[in-house]
C-alpha cells in the first residue's frame, strides 16, 4: 500500500537523491494545476497509511509552507516602494494576534524539518 501510494506521488514528482532538489520539484508540482489537485487528493490516502513515509512528511510540510506563504501575502501591500497607490482592497490588514500565531507556524514549519548533514 505504502510503495503504490509513493509510486502515484513519484508519477507526479520523479525520485531524487536530493531532498532540496525533491522539495523544489514539488514547490513546482503544487504551482501546477493539475499536478497540484493529484497531489492534494493523494494526500489523505498517505495520512491513513500505517507507514512512517518520508515523502508524505515533506509533501505536507510543503503543501502547510504553501499554504503559510497565501496567507502571509494576503497580508502584503502589492506595491511596497509606493504606499500611496496602495488601496485598501489590495491587501487586508491581519490583527496582531493573526500575525504573531502566523509567525509562530512558520517557526513550526522550519522545526518539522531535519536534514542530517552528509557527514554524519
């Protein structure tokens, strides 16, 4: 069960020996239509699985970093070097307590990820 769900998400984003390269060809994936609603409805299907899976682990942490980025650029003026041409509809301002529990998931997301040195 566990290597045809890692099959289906490699038919979608090819096998690397390198993780960052992986996590980049997924940031990509998820940027595409398609490739991204194949991965989002695989994801389910991985959480129930009873494996410890790597790929499943970075594919969320991905698509949670994604997700974190909307949010955070909602909150951005489209033009920053010109306030004044910057509308209120053009961004929404977040409550202070938004903002410091958004920067507290960002700091959530770097902690789930653990890269061990090559030399170790």
């Amino acid at each position: 069960q566990a290597r045809e769900w890692i099959r289906r998400v490699e038919e979608i984003v090819p096998k690397s020996d390198d993780v960052f390269a992986w996590l980049k060809e997924v940031r990509l994936a998820l940027n595409d239509g398609q490739k991204s609603a194949h991965l989002l409805s695989l994801m389910p299907e991985g959480a129930r699985i009873p494996v410890d899976m790597e790929c499943m682990k970075l594919l969320q942490i991905e698509i949670d970093a994604r997700n974190w980025t909307i949010k955070a650029k909602s909150w951005i003026p489209d033009n920053l070097n010109s306030p004044e041409e910057n509308d209120k509809s053009s961004f929404k301002r977040g409550k202070i307590d938004d903002v410091g529990d958004h920067l507290e998931r960002a700091s959530s997301l770097h902690d789930r990820i653990r890269f061990k040195c090559k030399n170790q």
